[in-house]
C-alpha cells in the first residue's frame, strides 16, 4: 500500500501521468410503467417494480492531478477487452506520454501477459514497456 501513497504524492507530469484503472459490471434496469410527474401537493411518483435490461460492464481511468476521465460500457471484462483498453489508452488518450504510470487492482485479467495473448509480440512489447504498473497489496488480516 505505501507503494500506492507514493505514487499518489507524486507531482503531476504530463509525460508520465498517474492513471487509476478499474472496472466494473453494473445491471441495466428499465421502468415497467412510466413515472407519474409531480402535481401541486404530490411528489412525482415511481413504481417499485423494474425490467431487467441485462448487465453492462464499465471501465473507467482517471487522472486525478489533471482531472481527466474516461469511461466506456461494453459486454465483457476479458483479458482481450483489458489488453484493448490499454491499447486505446496508449495509443490515442496518452499517445504524447512517455510511459503511464497505471495504478489498478490485481484482477487475473490484468497483466502484460494479456497484452501478448491479444497483439503479436512487438505490439504487445512496445505497449507494456509504456507501462508501470502499480498495485495495491491485498490485506488480509489474521485470526
């Protein structure tokens, strides 16, 4: 974890920017009958029941000493989907920096190996050596 809070507390340096990475799955739910809108004396009124709409998985990164963000939806969380977000990362939302310094939990899909299982070998070793990778230590307590 001080590996992290060291990294946190570095300066902001746009040839090699702090870049928190994680994603998640989140359920899509719609409306079974449409709200009924406020009216003088009554708040607008929502049923309780909903549809299920399916699930969508979101990444997201964000620099937090420059403020920037970016967020994308898609079906799935593979090392493949990873490997592509890491690549678009590189290559089109930091193409100027040097190398990234990515701060992300340590999910099995998360790793350079999933960067030579998606691209041939030059790609995969040009993109990883833009990278340092940092992750915070499981914690685990005893007893």
């Amino acid at each position: 974890m001080e590996d992290v809070l060291e990294v946190y507390a570095r300066p902001h340096d746009p040839m090699r920017p702090v870049v928190c990475m994680d994603e998640t799955n989140k359920q899509l739910i719609g409306e079974v009958r449409q709200p009924l809108p406020t009216t003088a004396g009554h708040p607008a009124r929502v049923e309780h029941e909903y549809k299920r709409n399916g699930v969508v998985r979101l990444f997201l990164e964000g620099e937090p000493l420059s403020g920037q963000r970016h967020v994308e939806a898609g079906e799935r969380c593979t090392r493949r989907d990873w490997a592509l977000w890491i690549a678009g990362m590189l290559e089109t939302r930091y193409r100027q920096a040097e190398r990234v310094v990515l701060v992300m939990d340590n999910l099995n899909t998360h790793g350079i190996e999933s960067l030579y299982a998606t691209f041939a070998s030059a790609q995969a070793r040009r993109l990883a050596e833009r990278l340092e990778i940092h992750c915070p230590a499981t914690i685990r307590i005893a007893g």
